[in-house]
C-alpha cells in the first residue's frame, strides 16, 4: 500500500513535477524572457528612425539603413528565441502533464471501495483530466501572458524614467491600478468559477451514468425520464455559467474605461513635456508603441485571472482526492501475508455501516484449511458483508480476521488480495481482450497457461468460434459477452490465480443448466486444496460443501452438511431445500 503523502496543494504538485525537469523549465524562461525584451528594442529604434527622419536628409542614409538593419536582427532573433522556447514547451509540458495523470491515477485507484462506490466513475475520470490540463493551462498563461506582463511593464517603466520620470510614475500608477481592479472582479469570480466546475462535473457523472446504463433505459423505456435528469444538472450548469460570464463582461468594460483614461491623462503630459522641449517626435513614437505593448498585455490580464481561475479550481477537485484520507489503509510495518494451510477465523466480528445500521453484531466463525463452506441466507443477512471484510474492503467495527493466525488488519492490502481469489456474481471485464482479461488473475502466464485456464472453465469453445479468437475486445464491462460467458471468463481467471483461498459469490448464477454443469466440474477442480467459502442461494450448488452456514439477521442461525440440515424439522435449510426441490419437480411434471 503505497503511504499517502504530505497535504498537496496546486501550486505544491506543479512545481514539485516540474522540478524534475528544471533545465527544460529553465532554459523555456529565458529564452522567452529574452524575447520580451527583445520586443522592447523595437520601439527604442522606431524613435531612433523617426528622429532622424525629422532632421536633415543629408547623409542620413546610412544612418537610417543600419537602424533597419537592427531592427531585421530583432525581428529574426525573435522569431528564433520564441520558436526555440516552443519546441522546448512541446517537450516539456506533455511530460509533466502525463507525470500528474499518473500521480493522480494512482492515488485515486488505492481509494477504498466505499469511495468509488460514492463517486461515479465518470466524474473521477474528468478530475483525473483536469489536473493535467490546469498545468497546461497555467504554464501556458505564465509563459505566455505573466512573464510578457512584468518584463513589458517594468521595461517600459524604466525606458520612459529616462526620457521623463513624471510620466513613467503616472503610467506605473496607471497600470498598478489596472491591476489591482482586475484582481479584485476576479477575486469575486473564483466562487463562482469553483461552483461552475463542480456543475460541470455532476453534468459529467449524470450523463456518463445513464449512457453506461443505456441497456436500463432502454428495458424501462425511460428516456424522458433520463433527459429530464441530464436537463435538470444542465441548467443548473448553465445558470452558473451565465453568472460568471455577465461577471466577466462586467469587468472588461471596467478595464476598458481604466485604459482609456490612463492613455489620454499619459499623452496630455507628454505634449506639455514637448511644448518645454523635453519630447520629440521620436518620444511620442516610443510612448505610443509602449503604451500599446503595456495595453496589449493588461488588456488580456482578466483572462490571465480567468483562465488561472479557472485552472485553479478545476485542479482543486482532483486535489482534494488527493488530499482526503484513504478510509482502508496498511498498518505501521505491516507484514505480507504468508498462508500455509488457509486456515479463517471471525473473531467476534462487528460491522456497522453507520451508527445506526448494523450489519454484523458479532459474528464468530472457524474456518479449517481447506475446508469448504457455503453461507445461505435471506438478503441482508450479511453473507456479502462477510467477503468485504474478508478482502478488507471495509475494516471491521469490533473484533477481528484471521487467516492462518495472521491478523488481516496488520498484513499488507495486496498480500491479502493476492491470496484470495473471488468470483463475484456479476464479474466487471475490461475493455481488453479476452485474453488480456483472463491474464489478469495471473499477469505474468504465458498464452497457453490462459488457454489451459480457459479450456477448464469451458470458455474456450466460444472464445475459439469469435472471429478474433482470444484478441476479441469485450466492450465496456463486458457487455459484448452474455452473462454466462462473462461468468466462465471470470471463472478462469480465478483459476489461472490459483490463489489459496476461494470465494464464489453466486458464480453460477448466470449460467443456464447445461453450463453449469460443465462449470461445476471446473470448480470442483479449481477449489480442490484450496479453502472456499461459497455464497449461493440455487442450494444446488452447495450439496456437496462440507459445511452449509444459515444466516440470518447478522446471525449464524444453524449450520451443518446438507445431509444434516435437510434432516433437521422446521430447519430454515430444509424449508428452502423443499421450496427449491418442489419447484424443480414442479417444472418436471409440467414438461
């Protein structure tokens, strides 16, 4: 179990990603802080030219070609620098950017399964997609818009002190101002940015939830029902989006106004300074196309707050996974899990959902090595509940689990799930192939060790009839497959695992009669040496364990052989066993 480390903030991760490749982050800098500056010596030798100009013509030629000259090397290097800088972005930003997915994913994947059965699977996906694409959109705004805004303004600043420091002050106050507003409008925008994403991600999950259940819809027919769903999160969505726009309109006409202002009250002061002989009309040149330079860049200074914003609160949702607690987690030093003879025992365990729901009161049972049991019982009586605990997939209220005197708390996550294998009653395929899925149990076996499990779980005859054999994709879940076939896959998967504990929730379920007879010489195999707890309510399927647990109500209520328990007058086993039986020979007598 991978530890969880310190409290991650934004600006924490993306540095810290970054930092593994400082010399491409480095080298992107300043090279394009270079090309701002660069930007700074065109309108230094456009005064030049324009002041030449004014004088006399004689002679001057020369003088007005190297000026060209100058400005060709500016323009050249520029277009060089910025290039050079992109093609170090293009390599650096996909790095970082795949560095955060990863990261991500694998924090998110050691979630307990109560987290992801609270969350939709589409919803985590998107935050996943976030994060990577805030980092885009921060470098790209820092690169792009933050390191032209300071290198624009206080190279400006300092060529217009030289010139007249009054007015170099009056624009720096100008443009402080400017700022401080855009600030401001976009301090008041974050909330509303930060409730937007959170629309736009339930949007996301509803509607990734209702087309991976398009089957459902279909059966039910219920497409109204669904498009009121996805309408009803879409104006909220769109709600929240029209707020923060008309935020948005709001402030550039604020920033307009502030602009204007600042250009009119800066060239009123430089015509006195002319009218005194302190400007020429080289000057004005210079302050009209660093006025333009300073504008260009405040004016896109609230989307540079809009898009940070933006990238800040979409980051946020996949930090905050990142920085909630795992609710299962390995003990101090925990130790693998080492099973000779895979001997269970429930100690007094309780389980409560909440405080209000328990499940489990306290549950005692001994398991021996290779013992195989079979839990029955109405639902709700705790049988699946069991499992759970057994995998560790919620920690027990009180009491404990033992597997071969080995306390299940104090053992690593992975050891405990390496050594059971589960079948569950509806299997979850990948969208791989069938061989890729069936090499999940065991992701080292070679082809013919997951055709040899395939052939014993009687999945290879209709895996060799697909056009692409074993290369077959499944779809989403499985859904290309039936039940049955989905359930044999599942079946030898276990069975290539060889794991030394069994669990079979319902695993024949979903096959018919003639399957599951084939299947039940497969598991008979597969549970051989091995201790098997069975959950099963076709009794069928358990005649032959060597131990059959009632439950009921959290409760072991009676147990016994099938032989014992349908002896047994008034027994809960035996009243299902006639229930069961009687309808088998009822649908005899009616063919």
């Amino acid at each position: 179990m991978v530890k969880k480390e310190k409290k991650f903030t934004i600006a924490g991760i993306f540095l810290e990603q970054t930092g593994r490749y400082k010399w491409q982050a480095v080298g992107m800098v300043a090279l394009y802080t270079l090309k701002q500056l660069s930007d700074l010596a065109s309108p230094l030798l456009y005064k030049n030219f324009i002041d030449v100009l004014g004088g006399d013509a004689a002679d001057k030629r020369p003088l007005l070609v190297g000026i060209l000259a100058l400005l060709a090397v500016v323009y050249y290097g520029r277009v060089i620098v910025r290039s050079v800088s992109e093609l170090i972005s293009n390599r650096f930003q996909p790095k970082v950017m795949n560095d955060l997915t990863e990261r991500a994913f694998r924090h998110l994947t050691r979630h307990s399964y109560q987290f992801f059965a609270n969350n939709f699977s589409g919803g985590l996906v998107r935050k996943i997609q976030r994060l990577s694409y805030a980092f885009e959109a921060i470098a790209d705004t820092f690169i792009y818009n933050i390191i032209p805004l300071f290198v624009t303004f206080i190279g400006s600043i300092a060529i217009i002190w030289t010139k007249n420091r009054f007015i170099a002050l009056i624009m720096a106050v100008w443009m402080i101002a400017i700022a401080v507003v855009n600030y401001a409008f976009n301090q008041k925008l974050m909330e509303r940015r930060e409730k937007r994403a959170a629309a736009d991600s339930e949007a996301t999950a509803v509607l990734a939830d209702s087309i991976a259940n398009s089957l459902n819809v279909k059966l039910f027919p219920a497409y109204s029902h669904e498009e009121s769903l996805v309408r009803k999160v879409l104006d909220k969505l769109k709600r929240l989006r029209t707020r923060t726009w008309d935020m948005q309109v709001y402030m550039t006409f604020v920033q307009v106004v502030f602009l204007a202002s600042a250009e009119i009250s800066v060239m009123y002061l430089a015509i006195g300074a002319w009218e005194k002989g302190n400007f020429s009309v080289g000057d004005f040149v210079l302050l009209q196309m660093l006025m333009a330079g300073v504008w260009q860049t405040l004016w896109g200074l609230s989307s540079v707050f809009r898009t940070l914003g933006e990238a800040t609160a979409d980051a946020q949702e996949m930090i905050d996974i990142m920085n909630a607690p795992y609710d299962i987690v390995d003990a101090p030093k925990a130790k693998k899990l080492e099973i000779k003879d895979g001997a269970i025992v429930f100690d007094r365990v309780k389980f409560n959902y909440n405080e209000t729901r328990t499940i489990l009161p306290d549950f005692s049972l001994s398991i021996k090595p290779r013992e195989k049991i079979a839990f029955i019982g109405p639902s709700g009586a705790g049988k699946s509940t069991i499992v759970k605990l057994l995998f560790r997939f919620y920690d027990v209220s009180g009491g404990k689990i033992l597997i071969d005197g080995q306390d299940i708390a104090k053992v690593t996550q992975e050891s405990l799930r390496d050594a059971v294998a589960l079948v569950p009653q509806d299997p979850m395929l990948f969208h791989r192939s069938l061989l890729d899925n069936i090499r999940y149990g065991r992701r080292d076996a070679t082809e013919k060790d997951v055709m040899a499990a395939a052939k014993k779980a009687h999945c290879h005859e209709f895996i060799s009839a697909l056009p692409e054999g074993y290369a077959t994709f499944v779809g989403e879940r499985g859904i290309k497959l039936s039940g049955g076939q989905r359930q044999r896959v599942a079946i030898a998967r276990a069975i290539l695992k060889n794991a030394p504990v069994l669990v079979l929730d319902e695993a024949t379920s979903s096959l018919d009669s003639e399957s599951e007879m084939l299947i039940q010489q497969a598991l008979e195999e597969l549970m051989r040496d091995k201790t098997v707890i069975v959950i099963a309510h076709r009794l069928s399927t358990i005649a032959k364990m060597d131990r059959i647990i009632v439950m009921e109500n959290g409760k072991i209520i009676d147990e016994g052989t099938h032989a014992m328990l349908v002896k047994k007058r008034g027994g809960v086993y035996k009243k299902l066993w006639s229930i069961q039986a009687g309808g088998f020979m009822a649908q005899a007598d009616e063919v």
